[in-house]
C-alpha cells in the first residue's frame, strides 16, 4: 500500500506495554477465559458473545512505559485514518449522517473492554459496546509466519474488517442480527454470523475500493494479498488446520470461497448496497 504521506488517525488508543493485574478472585481468571478465547479462535464464536457471557475478572491495569511508535503501529493509524476518510465519504453519499469513529486499542497479551476481557489469542475484534477495536500486533506475525499471509495489505485488511463491523454496529446490523440470535437453534444462530462476517468482508472491499480511488493507495498485488488472507482466515481453512476436518454447521465466518467472493464484491462495486448478505439466496 501507499500511505508514506498519508496522516495519522487520533483515535489510536496505545495499551502496549500496560500490565494487566487481575485480582479479586483469587487468580481464577485462566483457564475459562482462556478456553472460551480457543473456542472463539478456532470455531469462529463472536468473542464479545463470548465475553458478555462470562462473569469477568477484577482488572486494574498498570502503566508501566510509555508506547513507542513503530512502523507497524503507525502502518495500523493510517490505515484507520484512510477507513475513516473512505467511511466519512460513503456516509455523506448514503444520507446516513456523519460517521461516527471508531477507536483502535493496540494492546498485548490481555486488556479490559466493555465486552469483558479481550485477549490476543481471541484475534482482532470489534467490542459494539465500547465502539473500540482490539489489536494485538503479534496477530500481523501470526497471519505471515502461521497463515501464510504476509503482506502490508493483508494487515490493513484485518483492520478494513474490524472497522467494518464497527460500521455494522452505526448501521444497526449488529442489533438486529442479536435479537435474531436469542432463540435460534445454534445452527441458524452460526448462519446469522457467516452473513455477518461476509458482509463485513464486503465493506472491507468497498473502503479497498475508495481508498484507491481517492488516494491511489493500492500497488500490484495488493488485491490478491487482501483475498489470500480472506482465504486463509476462512472457517474451512481455520477448521482444517486446527482439527483436520470441516464442519459445516458450525461455521461462523464463512468458507475461503465465500469470504473472497464477497470481498470482491464490495471492492469491484464500490457500493455498500452491494453486501447485502442478508438477503442474498446464496452466499
Ligand atoms: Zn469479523
């Protein structure tokens, strides 16, 4: 991606380097915490679901350094900055009002968020009730070395998609999809969340779509970097490398196939009316 001249967003929230103490209950906070953000990780279960439904630690947290900015840190404020400016623009040609920003917390390792506790294991995610996306930068290594997604594009992806949820929750689409959720089997409940995330990797191809077009930001390759992660963080592929098998059912992302498809969708269109996963016959 180009963003050398590119400004910086104000709504980095910087953790790194802050120390999480948990008290209160005798040091009871592993191993459920840690299981649920497993069963997260690797069945695709909405972690702020997760987190809502877990009673959680008493967190205080500990500054200990101030956070220096690194290239990957400032890479991650100017992608947001970019969705901000692209978000701001669709807004004002949709009539939807003024887009609201979103924040971006970099943290490691654990960090409190209204959704409960956000751990790096979890992956990236979006908490509706704090408005905030959590990052741990050692995601961006994992996705190179484990997933086999390098590139700079890859990782500005990851952010596109967080963010986009974020737009899901301006737009009341999370809403909606909870109130769906209560009472649904677990099977209907996991197809409510794949149209969820195969909407917000649609929006993600819309932001690729207009960052490029008003900022000429992307270079060759950049597109196939983008839907090389799609692929790769497919529950199919997620599933087949962490138990060897697939099922279906209890996918909540959506398959490799899908995931690039509707990527491609927002970013061939431009145009948000385009992932309308929800009424699509067909994923
Ligand atoms: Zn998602």
């Amino acid at each position: 991606m180009r963003l050398n001249n590119s400004r910086k967003s104000r709504n980095i929230e910087d953790r790194r380097g802050q120390r999480m103490n948990i008290g209160g209950r005798g040091g009871k906070i592993g191993l459920g915490t840690i299981v649920l953000a497993l069963v997260a990780m690797y069945f695709g279960v909405d972690p702020s679901i997760v987190l809502q439904n877990v009673g959680g630690p008493v967190v205080t947290e500990t500054r200990t350094q101030p956070p220096a900015a690194t290239p990957e840190s400032e890479f991650v404020s100017k992608v947001l900055a970019d969705t901000e400016d692209a978000w701001a623009g669709i807004f004002q040609q949709k009539g939807w009002g003024a887009y609201q920003e979103p924040r971006l917390v970099l943290f490691n390792g654990a960090t409190p968020t209204a959704c409960g506790t956000g751990q790096s294991a979890m992956g990236p995610f979006y908490c509706p009730a704090d408005r905030k996306v959590y990052l741990d930068l050692g995601f961006f290594q994992q996705m190179a070395q484990e997933l086999n997604s390098p590139g700079d594009f890859a990782q500005a992806y990851v952010v596109a998609h967080e963010v986009a949820h974020h737009v899901q929750n301006l737009l009341g689409v999370m809403e909606q999809v909870d109130q769906l959720r209560r009472g649904a089997s677990t099977t209907a409940a996991n197809q409510l969340s794949v149209r969820v995330e195969l909407q917000a990797d649609c929006f993600s191809g819309v932001w690729a779509n207009h960052s490029d077009s008003q900022r000429n930001t992307l270079e060759p390759g950049d597109i196939e970097e983008g839907l090389n992660a799609a692929s790769a963080i497919g529950d199919d592929a997620l599933q087949k490398r962490s138990q060897g098998y697939v099922v279906p059912d209890s996918f909540t992302h959506g398959t490799s196939a899908q995931r690039v498809r509707w990527f491609k969708r927002g970013f061939d269109s431009g145009d948000p009316a385009q992932c309308d996963t929800f009424g699509a016959s067909s994923l």
